[in-house]
C-alpha cells in the first residue's frame, strides 16, 4: 500500500479524474489549492516589488492504492506531461505507508 499525491492546476480536472480511471483507481480524495510560484526580476524597472508571484487555482488529489496501480498511474501522468505543451505540468510524488488501519 503506498500513497500517491497529485497536483495539477484546474484546467486539467477531467483529465486526471480519467487517469485515475484508467489506473483503476477507483477511491481518491481531492481538495483545491491555489498554487502560487515566484519570479524574481532581473531588472529592478521590470517589477516596482523585488519579486512578482502568479497565483494558480489548482487541484490536489490523493489515494492509497496498490504498488502497481500507482505504476501505472505515474505512466500515464508522464504521457499526458509529454502531450501536452504546459508550463504547468501534472505532478506527483509517491510516500510508502508503513502501517494502516
């Protein structure tokens, strides 16, 4: 059993829902978020502020599930990221569960 984390940003919503699908991951969790990355200026007339921040509305998504489901769910989260020309890639990230109830 091992969790799998995932964040995208909300346009990609349909998408993931139909990854997990495919993965045969039936039960996930999935809450929003903004996202928020920070560009700093490298010319102090470009940005009046030292930084300028991009918020996102974005998407988390978790499930425990099964190894090779999650194998499975990262191959097809890797072919989506290699489709689409994005700035916001899908990601995920996986934490092994050493105990459960």
């Amino acid at each position: 059993m091992k969790l799998i984390l995932v964040t995208s940003i909300l346009e990609f919503e349909k998408e993931i829902c139909q990854l997990f699908k495919k993965s045969e991951i039936e039960v996930y969790s999935s809450n929003d978020v903004q996202g928020h990355k920070f560009y700093s200026a490298t010319n102090i007339q470009d940005n009046w502020f030292s930084a300028q921040r991009d918020t996102y509305n974005s998407k988390l998504y978790f499930s425990f599930a099964l190894e090779e489901k999650i194998d499975t769910m990262l191959h097809y989260i890797e072919e989506f990221n290699k489709e689409k020309t994005t700035t916001n890639p899908i990601k995920a990230v996986v934490v092994d569960i050493e105990k459960y109830i």
